[in-house]
C-alpha cells in the first residue's frame, strides 16, 4: 500500500483592481498506478511493449507557483511561473539494444520500461482571454515546460537521459 497527503497554500496581493499578484507552494502525492507496477506485454492499440517495476515508490512533490495577473472590461492576461520538484517522478522510457537500435521483445513493437528518477519539472504558462463583446471571448494560452532528469541518486545523468517525458 501507499500513503502520502497532498495540499496547497496560496496567497493574492491586489495592487489595484486590474493588477494582482498570486504566490502558491503546493506538496503533491501519486501513488504508482497497476501499468507502472506490473506491466509485461503488449499494450493494446499502441504497438508498445511495456516492462513494469513492482519496486516503485509512490512520487512526491514540491511546486511553487507565482503568477500576475491584469484584468480590465475586455481583457484578461495572466503570466505564471512555476517550479516543481519531484521524487520518484514515474516515465516510460524506450528500450536501446547494444547495437543502437529499438529493443524489441515483440516483433513490430518497440519495448518500453517504466523508470523512476528525480526530476525538476519549470516553466511558465500564459493565458489571454480577450472579450470585446459580453457573450464573445477569445482565449489562447501558450505554456513551456521544462522536465529535466536529476536522477535516482539526484547526480549528473547522461545528455541523452537529460529531458523527461511528462
């Protein structure tokens, strides 16, 4: 079994009515899910061979978040920060045979493994929403995320193991 606690604490700073600040530290908790644990074949409908890890460890996070927003009668823009710190961050990564090439157990399948490393998930994300009529909006947001690998033991990885998969 798995235990853990997630939970957030966040504060608002309004400059005036259109400009506020926005501050968050959060701590989050995911327990391993039953592929990540015991997978051995084939997922259907993906033509991946999957390897799971009964030893897994459930993941837990630190994140800190901070954000400005400016709202007016026919705007909302909104900028974020974030950064987030995980143990046991859980990712399929693909299988290299000695030679370079796909490892394959099952011809026509590449095989992925489960893994799990420290990882340092950062970036920002960007939200406009504009409204130049009372029932018409135009929303877009934009985000960049950065997932870089620490590793197991939170030492220097291999260039090509740097980036996670998220």
């Amino acid at each position: 079994t798995f235990s853990g606690f997630s939970g957030s604490i966040g504060a608002t700073y309004n400059f005036s009515d259109k400009l506020s600040l926005k501050a968050y530290i959060s701590r989050g908790f995911r327990a391993p899910n039953i592929s990540e644990i015991s997978a051995n074949g084939v997922h259907p409908g993906t033509n991946i061979y999957q390897i799971g890890n009964p030893d897994f460890k459930p993941e837990f996070s630190l994140q800190e978040d901070i954000g400005i927003v400016y709202s007016t009668k026919y705007a909302v823009i909104e900028l974020n920060l974030f950064n987030n710190f995980i143990n046991n961050y859980i990712y399929n990564q693909k299988l290299i045979s000695v030679n370079g090439q796909d490892s394959v157990i099952v011809p026509g399948n590449s095989t992925f493994k489960f893994q799990s490393s420290r990882a340092n998930l950062y970036g920002g994300e960007l939200s406009i929403d504009l409204h130049p009529f009372k029932n018409i909006h135009f929303e877009n947001s934009f985000s960049l995320v950065n997932a870089i690998n620490k590793g197991q033991s939170g030492k220097a990885v291999a260039d090509s193991e740097k980036y996670l998969p998220f």
